[in-house]
C-alpha cells in the first residue's frame, strides 16, 4: 500500500492507478461509476472504474477497479475476468468499508 504524507500529496499521483490498469489490459476508454466507501477518506480522486480490453494473448477481458484512501493510505479494489456480471461487480464493491 503506497502511502504518501498527505492526502494532498498522492492526489497528485492518483490517476496512475488507473492508466495503469487500463495499460494492462490495452483498455482505451473507461466508464466512471459511483463509488462509496464507509469510512473513507473523501477524496475527489476516489473513484470507480470500468475497463474493456483484451489480455496480452489476445483474449478479451473487463475489469473494475476502485482507488480510495483512509488517512494517507491509498487502496485498490480490483475484480478482473472474462465477462463481470452486473450485480457480482456491485456486491463486491459494495461490500468494502473500513471499520472504527
């Protein structure tokens, strides 16, 4: 987990994360959903990702991803496979919070 000294800091860094994951799977457009997170840190960057693309030997693949942070520590949620349902990527996603 990368950590940097403030929040404001690794904002500046923040879209790395998914030009990268878009990088890897050769993906050239994203849709941005709604991501909430109990017990994140807001931050503008926060977001949710989805990506089409096609892994390295060719076959297709669609990933999500979400970047969030709690404090100054950043994380990433990612769901990858051939096709994603609906209701599995949101129980997934939804699922994700930070306890007190």
């Amino acid at each position: 987990m990368p950590m940097w000294p403030t929040p404001h800091a690794w904002a500046r860094r923040w879209s790395s994360f998914g030009t990268s994951a878009a990088a890897n799977i050769a993906s050239l457009a994203a849709e941005v959903l709604p991501l909430q997170v109990p017990g994140a840190t807001p931050q503008a960057a926060s977001e949710r990702v989805r990506l089409e693309g096609r892994l390295p030997d060719g076959r297709p693949v669609q990933m999500q991803l979400a970047v969030f942070a709690q404090g100054t520590r950043v994380f990433q949620a990612t769901a990858l496979g051939e096709q994603l349902p609906v209701e599995a990527a949101q129980t997934f996603f939804g699922s994700i919070r930070f306890l007190p």
